[in-house]
C-alpha cells in the first residue's frame, strides 16, 4: 500500500510538471494578428523601402530586395517584392506573386546590405508563426561573393562549391541596385 501510495504522488507530479510545460506552449488568442501588428498596415505599399538588389531567376522571375527604415531598436523590415523582368523596376504584386518581409536586426540588416552571405525566413502576409511552424514560409538566401570559375568554359553555377542566391527552391543572381 506504501509503494501505491508513492507510485500515485509521483505519477501526480509528472502530471503537474507536464501540464506547466505545456501552459509555457500556450499561445495567446490573439497571438497571429498580434505578429501581423509588427508589421506596416498596409503589407504591399513598399514605396519607402530603400532598393538594395535586383534578384533575377531563370525561371521564376525577378525579386527586388529593399529595407525599410530602421526603428529605435535599430530594427528593418526586410521586403522581397516580385517586379516584371526587364529594366525598370515594377512590382508585380498578386495572389500568385505576394510581397515577403522579414524585420531584422542590426546585424543582419549589415550583413543583407553587403550581399555576401545572408540567409533569412521570410513571412507572408497571412503567416503565423505558431510553435516555430514555418511550414509555409520559405527561406532567403543571398550570396553573391565573386568566386572564379573552376574552368575558362564554366560558369559560377557550375562550380564545385556554386556561390549563388535562392528563394522558394530557384536559383536567383543578385546585383546591387546603385
């Protein structure tokens, strides 16, 4: 009856801490449109947003990489807008073409304005991120350090270790915007 008796207050215990963990998992009603909140009202208008790159695919498109103005913190929103291919920069936003944004910190803030080697997630307007669930947020990736050729005939995609850019499993070539 004693070893019962124990056997029951420790399976009491394990119940409690499991269900404390777990209150540290809640989530608040409002926790989605409370991310949303972080971000300008407006999700499309990037009409302040500084240009920092021209991003082109071979098949997917183009990308126009800019940042907005930095808050108190020393933070940026970070924007990923699809643009028509060709010289002039035009947004192409739609359903199948949506706008991107990411806030980052000083740091990466540096690190995305040297084009060398950044790499982020980024959210779409209606993203929530929930428990780390970034299942339907791609990454970014930019690399554009200027690595030779492993041949005169190759390009830099056809290198042993390829320096290159990526978004949404497609192969981009940044250039900074002057």
């Amino acid at each position: 009856m004693r070893n019962s008796a124990r056997y029951i207050y420790v399976a009491g215990l394990l119940l409690a801490a499991l269900g404390a963990s777990d209150a540290a998992y809640a989530i608040r009603a409002d926790e989605c449109e409370q991310q949303r909140a972080l971000y300008p009202e407006n999700w499309n208008d990037v009409s302040k947003a500084k240009a920092l790159f021209r991003c082109q695919s071979h098949y997917a498109g183009a990308l126009l990489v800019s940042i907005g103005t930095p808050d108190e913190s020393g933070r940026s929103v970070m924007n990923l807008v699809p643009i028509e291919s060709g010289d002039a920069i035009k947004p192409m936003i739609d359903a199948e073409h949506p706008v991107h944004r990411i806030w980052l910190d000083a740091d990466q803030t540096r690190r995305l304005m040297e084009g060398t080697y950044f790499g982020t997630v980024v959210r779409k307007e209606d993203s929530c991120w929930i428990r780390g669930d970034l299942s339907d947020d791609p990454i970014f990736f930019m690399d554009n350090a200027e690595t030779p050729a492993d041949s005169s005939e190759a390009s830099a995609f056809y290198n042993k270790a390829p320096r290159i850019s990526s978004f949404k499993g497609q192969a981009y070539i940044c250039e900074p915007i002057e």
